[in-house]
C-alpha cells in the first residue's frame, strides 16, 4: 500500500519537515524540507539519525539518503542547518528558490557544486515538474509558488517555495514564510482537495493577514475539508500572532501546533490523514 508521511518536526523555532514516501512493493523515499539547526543546537539531524535506526535503515552505508531537500528560503530558521543535514545524510536533488544573492545561498550552493553528497541542484518555481524519471518520490508534488523568474528582492519571505504534496485523495501544502500578500495569486492553484495545510510563516500575523487585513488562503479553505498545521515560534517571536489564534478559532478550523502538540506526523494512504503527535502540557512563557 502506497504510504506518505510528513513529519513537522518540533525544533523550538523555524521549519525542519521530513518527508517520507512508500510505493506498494515497500520501497522507502526520503524528502527533507528545511532545517534551523545550529553547532551547538541540533533538533532535526539527530532525529532524523534516531528515525533511521529505528526502521533499520543503512544511513551511513547510503550515500543519497533524501531524494530531495528543499529550502524554501534564505532565513537563517531554515536554512541553517541544511549544509550539515545534506553533509550527514546526502541527497539526490537540493531545490531552493531563485533569490537574491546572501551569504546563506552563497555557503549551500558552494557546498553543493563542490560535494559528492549533493549530485544535483537546482532554483525552482512553480513551472518546474518534479516528477518521474528525474525524481523517485511515491507522491505527487507541486511547487505552488513562487512564479517563474519572479523574485522580492525587498523580503525573502515572499519568495518561499510553497510545495503541494498528493498522494490519492489526499493533499498536504507546506508554506515556508510566504506572506498574505502572494496568495491571492496562490490559491487558485491549491488543489480543491487541500486536506492539511500549514499556516505559513509560523502563524505571524503577515502570514494570514494582507495589508488590508484581508485573509486569502483562510477565506478559500473550508474548515470541515482543511485543517491546519503549525511550526509554531512562541519564543523568541510570539507565532503564532494571537489575532491568527482568534481567526482561526472564529472560524472553526482544527489547527495542530508544534508548541502544544510537538513533533507532529500526518500519514496518510490517499484516503484520509493520520495525525500522531504527543500533547505538551503546561505552558510555555509568552
Ligand atoms: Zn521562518
């Protein structure tokens, strides 16, 4: 039986979103979005390292153990520790978005034209396929955003690859930071089928709220077909913004969040989404 699994790994602040796709004969395929570790910090690589050992994988005996990373942006909450992740584990494809130059493009690119860990890399938007024979992954994935050759130079945010993954009736939409602004440009290419959807930019208020205070994306969803996920920054940033709790909740949608409910994985056959998380209790200082 086909299988997908996303896990939002909680990481305290920012985005590291792993990936996993089975085709009906078991064969295992490994996606990674993101990744904010740091030196002296590490969240997302050890349990990356501890998932592989638990389901017997070889890591250290495969060379391209990802299929594909993404980085959605240049932030420093999701892109810091990619260099590292592609360094440990390897990876077939490394996919990011065509950006404005910065140290952090500058420090992975130059790792990935100069490792054997890295075989392939490229910018992507929403023109590129990736899919079979270049790609093995057992889903179907779409860049939603952003557009061909289109790039904000003035906020980096805007340029977070928004990637829609499917698998039968089911679809999983991962956000990087892309604000409220884009996404009436967005939304008509979410698939109707939108079943989780994470609320980009860790539920900051731009992430929902255009500068009209309008909400794009929320108003297009239907809280009894979509629910929400959310790699939520509650320190040092305050994600999500208490106006996007109320709006959300206003509006009757179910939404997940890593500060409550920590690692959170949805899995799914194509019919419907599993979510496995463990409840935090108590409260994290605000
Ligand atoms: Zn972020």
């Amino acid at each position: 039986m086909a299988e997908l699994a996303v896990t939002i790994i909680d990481v305290g602040w920012g985005d590291s979103i792993m990936v996993e796709s089975r085709d009906d004969a078991g064969d295992r395929r490994f996606g990674l979005i993101d990744c904010n570790d740091y030196e002296r910090q590490r969240t997302a690589l050890p349990f990356v390292k501890r998932y592989f050992e638990r389901i017997g994988r070889d890591w250290q005996g495969t060379a391209h153990n990802f299929e594909w990373v993404l980085l959605t942006h240049g932030h420093a909450d999701h892109a810091r520790g990619l260099k590292e992740m592609m360094n440990t584990f390897g990876t077939t494809h490394f996919w990011y978005p065509k950006s404005v130059a910065s140290t952090t493009y500058g420090v992975l690119l130059d790792f990935a034209n100069r490792s054997n860990r890295v075989l392939h890399h490229q910018a992507v938007d929403e023109t590129k396929i990736l899919a079979a024979p270049e790609v093995t992954f057992h889903c179907g994935m779409r860049i939603l955003w952003p557009n061909f050759d289109q790039i904000d130079t003035e906020n980096e945010n805007n340029n977070s690859v928004v990637l829609a993954l499917t698998l039968g009736q089911v679809t999983i939409v991962l956000t990087g930071d892309a604000e409220a602004e884009n996404w009436p440009q967005i939304v008509g290419r979410l698939p109707s089928h939108t079943t989780y959807l994470q609320v980009p930019h860790h539920g900051g208020r731009n992430g929902l709220f255009d500068p009209n205070d309008g909400t794009p994306w929320l108003d297009h969803l239907n809280p009894r077909h979509t629910r929400l996920v959310m790699s939520s920054h509650v320190v040092p940033h305050g994600h999500p913004h208490p106006d996007v709790v109320t709006e959300l909740s206003n509006r009757r949608f179910v939404s997940y969040r890593t500060d409550r409910n920590y690692h959170l994985t949805l899995s799914s056959a194509g019919d419907k989404v599993t979510v496995g998380y463990t409840h935090v209790s108590g409260r994290l200082p605000r």
